[in-house]
C-alpha cells in the first residue's frame, strides 16, 4: 500500500485500540478542498486516511482560478450574497442553507488566512486580511477573494501544508474507491451502516477492504462525462456512482453547469479562460471578427454564464463552426500580464499569445450542480456516510450554481460535516469495527481489450455532449437514452468478466452517471436554470419548482424517483 504519513495509528475514539494499516476513525475518499477541509477538522479527534485516485493535488480544487466568494466589504451583506445565490438557483435553492453557507463564508475564508493562504492584497493593504475583492457575473457587490488567478492553488498549497506531517492524517495516493461497505450487504448486525470503502490501488491492481468509522465521499464533480470539459481527468463522478449503487439518493444531476470558454486547441485538455477574461472587457467573436453576444442579451459579454454558453454552441451549431474567440488583444499587455499571468503563460504555450490575436474558445462542461443529496452537516440517509464539495447536493446552488460560491461550499460543509462526524463516531466509540470479507474477483480476469473500454467512454462522452448537453430536447433526450441503455448492458458485462482497473472503475462510474442526468434532465418538463429544453423551454414553477431525486431500484437496478 503506498502510503504517505504514519502506517498505523493510535485511535482516540477507542482509547487503547490500535488500528491496522487499513483502518481509520475517519475515510475521506478524495483531496480536494472539501476532503483536506474535513481531514483537518476529523483529525483533532481521531485518525485519518485520505484517498486519492491520482497524485495528492490532482482535482478541480487545484485548477481553480477566479476566486472564493464571500462577504468581506463594509458595503456587502450576507442578505446580497444570499440574493445574489438564489437569483442563480432560480428558485431551487434551499433557502436556510443558502443562508448557512453565506454566514459562515467569511469565518471559513479567515480560517484559510489563519492557515497560510495568501490571497492578493489592495496595494496599500496593512495585513493579509486587506484583500483585493473582485466582482464575477451574478454578484452584484466586490467580494471575490483570489490569489491572482490560481486561487485554487494557492488554497490547496496551504491546506497540504496543514495536512503534511500531521500526526493523525495519512494520505494514500493513486488507490481508487470502488464501493461502499454498507453494513446489511455481509450481514452485518445493528442498523444499517457504512463501514468504509473497497479500494484499488492502482500499484499492485489489488482491491483492499478499508474500514472506518465514518466515510466522506469528496470525489469532486463528473465533467468527464462530456466531451469538452474544463474538468481534470480525475472528475469522472465516482462519487456519485458509488453512493448511488449504495441506494442513497442522488438529487438534481440535470442541473451541468457549461463553462462558455475553454481554450480550444488540440493539446489543451481542459484549460479554462476564466470569466473575469470577460469581466475585463473581453470581446466574443466569430472566425470572421465579427461580434454576436448583444444579438443574444443586451449585457452581452457579461450576460450570465449559461446565456453566453448558450450563445457560443448556438453560433457553433448554427454557422458549423468548430469554436469561436475570445478577444483581450485591445488591452495593455502589461495589465494583462499582472491580472492573468497563468491564462498568458498557458496560451503562449500554446504558440497562442493573448496580448496579440484572439483566443480560440468552445463552452465545456464546468459544474455538477447535483449529487449526493445530503442535510446541512453534510451527511446522507446512510448513516456513518457524508459527502460535502461538488459531490454533494446541499442545496446551496439549486438550479445553477453562482460563479466562485464552490470553493466556499467545499470549505463549509468540509467542516461541517467533520464536526458532525466526530460526534457520530464518539457516541459510537465502543462499536468494534465488524469483519469484513476481502475483495471477491469472482472469474474475473485481466482485459486483454482496451479498446472496449475506450470505444465506450468516447461514445458516452459524444452523446452526452450532443444530446444530452447545452441545449436539450425530448428527441434527443430519446436518442442518448436508447444508447446508454446498450452502454450500460455492455459495461454490467464486461465489469464482471475484468479485474478492476481505474480505466473500468471510471467508465462504470461515467455511464451511471450519463444515466442518471438523462434520467433527471428527462423528468424535468420544463427549462430552468442550467436545464434548458426546446420542447418545453419555459419556466413552471406551478407543477415544477422541486428538486430531481432519484435513487436505484432494488429490482432494475435503474434510477427511479425517490
Ligand atoms: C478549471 C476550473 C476552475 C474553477 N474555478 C473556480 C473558482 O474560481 N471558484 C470556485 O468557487 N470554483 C471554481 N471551480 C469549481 C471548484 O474548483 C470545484 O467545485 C471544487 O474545487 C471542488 O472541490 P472538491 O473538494 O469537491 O473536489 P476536487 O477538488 O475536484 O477533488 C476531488 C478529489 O477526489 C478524488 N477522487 C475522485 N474519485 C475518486 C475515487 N473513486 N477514489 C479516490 N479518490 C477519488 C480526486 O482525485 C480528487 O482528489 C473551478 C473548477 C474548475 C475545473
């Protein structure tokens, strides 16, 4: 097992008991902002494993740019900044959480501070608090703090530097959590539970029965189930997956948050131009140099996210294009240097140099609104499992998930749900861990075809770009239907005849998760938000403004509404 840290530990919540190497107090499944936020917290009162599919940075935490919204100036207010949310959420937002969230921001953005991060400053600033806001789309006060424009970085350097070296946390990288251990699937005695996670590491190709006390899934979101994504590879919505096939309930996943620009160039996997390219004066253009966003709303560039997404793969669909521009050439190259030196430096890697010609850009998929569906402390229906970040579906975002409030979910319910987990686990200290059978392979054997599983992400990803994407409509919606169910029979087969590998793992979890946003984006009769429908593209709030939950049923193993 490549683990970093202690091998074993002493466990405070059993005084005197001494954990194997696969055992924890606390499992967090993933290291993202959300994961590192709950191990910090989790692990003042008992030990801590942390698992990663990939290297420890790796997630959408680490690539974000813009910022953490909060409420930090004398003319903000919590009420603007829960009006401001709910206004995005377009009417699906859960109102007391939107109210948590807010009220809890600046506590949580200080603790960052306290911890290290070091946001950018107002020039004449006297200590790390005086900080630069920035404005971004929907917010209608400053109050976006960011680290230039790698504020994901930034945060993630200071919450590792936290997590290294702490005496209750280990870190395992490149193990993949498979499936939940829920307590009745092996008999287990008492209420039902979940007890930890099966997880590959990737190393050795062996699965391993990790117990735990308490699980949190903070497995990011599942950009990878489009074509174009500003996701990291890491995103495949394995979190979801997983506590689906677990029966928890999965809410909203109709709601995909499409980033309109993302740098369009056969080598850039998934590299976002951030909206403040925009919020600075940023002109969208077709390949010919003419300029379209007014024709489509009269704030034009600084429309919300989803009309200028909207907008550009209308242009593309309409004129065959294969993406369009985006235009800062006009600015002085000196702020441009100061205010994006990632976005410049990655473009000009690019033979691309944003000072001089327009940047080519096309919309990717950006955001899950939906997920895991849990309370305000980040717990789910099965007990001794929470999920907190872009996993989870708290409420907060609703509908459509306004700019920059992520980052500050992740560190809210990150905590919220540790706190609450710690008392879980006390109450519970006398419980034994119960045994566990390993992993069974069953007749499983290695793959000898990876084409078989490379033809199948590819031809998810392509429909649920084309059909199931921006723009939707009840034919196409039919269409990415038909097809996932033959994925998905395919996938159950071949799942059961190959040894797990991460490749396997993550298109299982991609075509659970194509399944249920066609699933949801299906039931809505309507278009709101981030779901936009040509055969019904109003609003209803009469017969529709409710959450989508949807949970696996017992006999057809298919989405069903809870
Ligand atoms: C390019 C980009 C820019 C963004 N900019 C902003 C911004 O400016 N402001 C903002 O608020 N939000 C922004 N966002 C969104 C925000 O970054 C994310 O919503 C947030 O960071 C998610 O944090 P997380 O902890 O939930 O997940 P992540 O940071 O994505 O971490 C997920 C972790 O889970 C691990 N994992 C996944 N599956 C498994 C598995 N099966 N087993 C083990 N480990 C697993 C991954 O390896 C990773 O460590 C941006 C997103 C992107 C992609």
């Amino acid at each position: 097992m490549q683990v970093r840290g202690r091998t074993s530990c002493r466990s405070p919540a059993r005084p005197g008991a001494e954990l194997s190497v696969a055992d924890a107090d606390f499992l967090v499944v993933g290291s993202g902002i959300a994961g590192l936020s709950f191990a910090l917290e989790a692990a003042r009162f008992g030990s801590v494993a942390v698992v990663t599919k990939d290297r420890v940075p790796e997630g959408s935490s680490h690539y974000a740019q813009g910022g953490i919204a909060s409420v930090w100036s004398p003319d903000d207010s919590f009420a603007a900044h829960a009006a401001d949310t709910e206004e995005a959420g377009a009417g699906l937002c859960d109102p007391e959480t939107v109210a948590l969230v807010v009220r809890e921001g600046p506590e949580r953005v200080r603790d960052m501070i306290a911890l290290g991060t070091r946001f950018s400053l107002r020039p004449d600033a006297e200590d790390a608090y005086d900080v630069d806001l920035g404005l971004e789309g929907g917010h209608s006060r400053r109050r976006i703090l960011h680290a230039l424009d790698a504020t994901g970085r930034e945060m993630m350097r200071a919450l590792l530097a936290a997590v290294a070296g702490h005496p209750s946390i280990r870190i395992l990288e490149q193990h993949v959590a498979v499936d939940l251990l829920v307590g009745s699937k092996f008999g287990v005695p008492g209420p039902e539970r979940c007890w930890g996670a099966y997880l590959l590491d990737r190393a050795t190709g062996t699965v391993e029965t990790f117990r735990a006390r308490a699980t949190l899934l903070a497995t990011g979101g599942a950009g990878k189930v489009y074509l174009y994504t500003s996701n990291p590879d890491v995103a495949s919505g394995d979190g979801v997956a997983i506590a689906y096939r677990a029966g928890v309930p999965i809410g909203n996943m109709e709601f995909i948050q499409f980033h309109p620009t993302c740098l369009y160039h056969p080598l850039a996997k998934s590299f976002l131009i951030s909206e403040t390219v925009r919020g600075e004066g940023g002109i969208l253009r077709r390949p010919d140099g003419s300029t379209f966003m007014s024709t489509y709303d009269p704030r034009a560039e600084l429309a919300p996210r989803d009309i200028v997404a909207r907008a550009i793969d209308h242009e593309m669909k309409l004129h065959g294009f294969d993406n369009v521009f985006l235009d800062v050439s006009h600015h002085d190259a000196t702020f441009l240097e100061e205010r994006f030196p990632t976005i410049l430096a990655r473009c000009r890697s690019y033979g691309i140099d944003p000072t001089r010609e327009p940047i080519p850009v096309v919309p990717a998929a950006h955001y899950t609104c939906g997920g895991v569906v849990t309370d305000r402390d980040g717990r789910t229906p099965l007990d001794g499992l929470y999920a907190a970040g872009e996993v989870a579906m708290t409420g907060l975002h609703g509908a459509n998930r306004l700019a920059s409030n992520s980052l500050l979910e992740g560190l809210v319910f990150g905590r919220r749900a540790a706190l609450h987990a710690v008392g879980f686990v006390g109450e519970r200290r006398t419980d034994e861990l119960p045994e566990l059978p390993p992993w069974n392979p069953g007749r499983a054997r290695d793959t000898d075809e990876s084409v078989l599983i490379s033809q199948n992400w590819d031809e998810i990803r392509r429909f649920m770009w084309n059909y199931v994407g921006i723009v939707r409509s009840d034919h196409r919606l039919q269409r990415a239907r038909v097809r996932i169910d033959l994925v998905l029979a395919e996938i159950e087969r071949d799942y059961w005849d190959f040894l797990p590998t991460s490749d396997l793992l993550e298109l299982r979890n991609i075509a659970t998760v194509a399944d249920l946003i066609i699933a949801s984006a299906s039931l809505r009769r309507e278009s709101r938000g981030l779901h936009f429908n040509l055969d019904c593209p109003a609003r209803d709030d009469a017969r529709w403004k409710h959450d989508t939950i949807l949970v696996r049923d017992s006999v057809t193993h298919r989405p069903r509404p809870a």
